[in-house]
C-alpha cells in the first residue's frame, strides 16, 4: 500500500485503555451499521435515534473523520477504534484486540485485511451479519485507498 491517507496513530497509552462499553448487537443492528457505512444515510440516522451513536462515530471513523476517532476513545469504544484501526494494518491494534480477548473484532479487522483464515473464522463462528458487516468496511476502505493511489483523485478520502 502505497498511501494511507490522513490517519493518526494511536499512541500506546490509547491502546491501554481497558473500560470498554462491550455491545453484543442484534443482527439487524449489525445490518443497519453495514448499510450506514456504505453510505446510506437513513440508516445512519436511524442508528442516531435509535441510541447506537458508537455505531454512527465508528462509521465517520472509518471515512477517516478524526473528530469520531477520539470520540470514540474518549467515550469507552477503544474496541471499535481498535478494529478500525486493526483494518488499516495497524499492528498495535491488531495485538490489542488478541490480548483483550476480543477475537472477533480481530477476525473482522483481518478480514477487511484480505486474512483468508479470518474470513473462514467468520464462516464458522458468528452470523451471516458479521460476513456482510465486514465487507462493507472492507469496500469502502477499499475505496478510500484506492483514491488515495489514484493521482486525478489524491488526497479525497471518497
């Protein structure tokens, strides 16, 4: 990867953070989330007013709005940065999530990663949601990387 674009790294002292606001959602929250983050924004307002703000910052967060990257931190869901993070090849917080035990955001990072073994795991251990969950992550910040290499379009994150 040739340019990642305008991301931060977090320090070690963010990924020390240990209160987490652990969710396990509905599967139909789930789809709403992959369907916020493809860009349809009734759902992401839906999730507004229906108490899932993480899931709305998560989702600015992964078009790399840095504003919901340290509202993310700042109020308990260092697992989400930590998965959006872990899906942009940060190493850091690849291991973090492995120490914390929170094996399936791991899976979901290493999956957006193109990891064939996480994809299985995916298969094997959770819900169809997940499947899809990921793979709305994975398209945009496929999108996102591919403009970032694109010289007619540098610089725009999509």
């Amino acid at each position: 990867m040739f340019f990642k674009g305008k991301k931060q790294e977090p320090t070690d002292k963010e990924f020390k953070i240990l209160s987490t606001n652990l969710v396990d959602y509905p599967a139909k929250i789930v789809l709403a989330w992959a369907k916020s983050i493809e860009g349809d924004e009734s759902f992401t307002v839906w999730l507004s007013k229906n108490g899932y703000p993480e899931l709305v910052m998560a989702t600015y967060a992964i078009y790399l709005k840095n504003e919901a990257r340290e509202w993310l931190m700042t109020n308990g869901y260092a697992h989400l940065m930590a998965l959006i993070n872990a899906a942009e090849g940060n190493k850091k917080a690849q291991s973090w999530l492995l120490v914390n035990q929170l094996e399936l955001y791991f899976h979901i990072a290493m999956a957006v990663e193109d990891e064939p073994l996480s994809w299985k795991w995916i298969q094997q251990h959770v819900g169809v949601e997940i499947f899809i969950l990921a793979k709305s992550i994975k398209l945009i910040k496929d999108k996102i990387e591919e403009n970032h290499n694109d010289i007619h379009v540098f610089g725009k994150d999509f």
